[in-house]
C-alpha cells in the first residue's frame, strides 16, 4: 500500500448530488451577470475619462476640475478592478468545488464596487456639470447625483432586506445575520 503524502483534489463524485448544486449554480451565474451589466457601464465611463486630458480644453481645467477628474478615474478604476475579481477568482477556482466561497465573495466584491461606482459616476457628472456650467450647476447635480444614485442602488434595497422577515436568505453572504453562519449560500 501506497502511504506517500497525497495531494488533496476535488472527488470525482457528481457534483449535482449535493441538493445545493443547482442553488448554487444559479447563484454564481446570476452574480456573472450582473457584474458584466455593471462593467459595460463601468467600460463606457472609464473610457470617457481616459481621453478627457488629451482634449484641447483641458489645459484650461481648473485644479477643482482635475481634482474631481482624478478622484472620478480612481473609483472607477477601482471599481473596474473589484468587478472584475469575480471573474478571475472564478476561472483560477473553475472546477474546485469553490462555488459558496465564489458567491460570497464576488458579492461582497460587487457592493463594494458599487459604492466606488457611486462616487466615480457623480464625479464625472460633477466634473461635467462644472467645466461646461459653472459651480452651482456642478453642485446641484452632485447633490442630486449622490441622493439618486445612493437611494436607488442602495437605500431601497437595504430598506426592503430590514423588513423582509428572515427567511435564511442570501444575508449571510455579506455578512448579515441569515443563514447558518457556516457561510452556505440559501436562495
């Protein structure tokens, strides 16, 4: 009998055994769809602020300008790089039974990423607003920016969740107070 240390490899069982499998596989392709919506809108803004400081007019922003510029491309990037990590944990784990740990995380890395869009999108329309209107029209559409932005993707939903009764649901991916605490994804 063979007693060399072997490595640990996922069995060979069927992985559609286990009565989460398809709960799960429905969870990571709805969490791969929703982050290829966000990066499309991610793609656009992030490429508009690419060429912005290769125009002609840009030599005449003022500092606020390239500051808001500056802040705009780094939640963007940011965001970019935190929508995309999904993906790349999913294809670097593809077949090692990483599927709860992939869903957890890729949702966590996906509200995070949501919170640096939030900021990077009312930049760039602050930083719009500004160089084509002047200060105060820069200033109502951040403020009008960050309620819109900030109710629709996250105060309505996290109002919904307070007052949904607990029914053992996708709360403990971020760490919310559903689930078993043993991080299983429920749906």
């Amino acid at each position: 009998m063979d007693e060399s240390p072997k490595l640990l490899r996922p069995t060979r069982e069927d992985p559609h055994d286990n009565p989460d499998s398809e709960r799960l596989d429905r969870n990571v392709t709805d969490l791969l769809n929703e982050l290829r919506v966000a990066g499309t809108g991610i793609q656009v803004m992030f490429a508009f602020l690419l060429v912005v400081p290769f125009n002609a007019g840009w030599k005449e922003a003022s500092t606020f300008d390239k500051s808001v510029y500056f802040v705009a491309l780094l939640c963007l990037a940011i965001a970019a790089v935190l929508l995309i990590s999904p993906s790349v944990h999913h294809r670097l784990l593809f077949r090692q039974r990483e599927r709860a740990y992939l869903v957890r995380v890729g949702t966590r890395l996906a509200i995070v990423a949501a919170a640096f869009l939030a900021v990077g999108l009312t930049a760039v329309l602050v930083l719009i607003s500004n160089f084509v209107f002047g200060t105060t029209a820069a200033v109502v559409v951040g403020i009008a920016a960050a309620i819109v932005v900030s109710s629709v993707w996250f105060v309505l939903p996290l109002r919904r969740r307070s007052k949904a009764p607990d029914t053992g649901s996708d709360a403990s991916l971020i760490g919310g107070p559903a689930g078993d605490g043993s991080g299983n994804v429920h749906r």
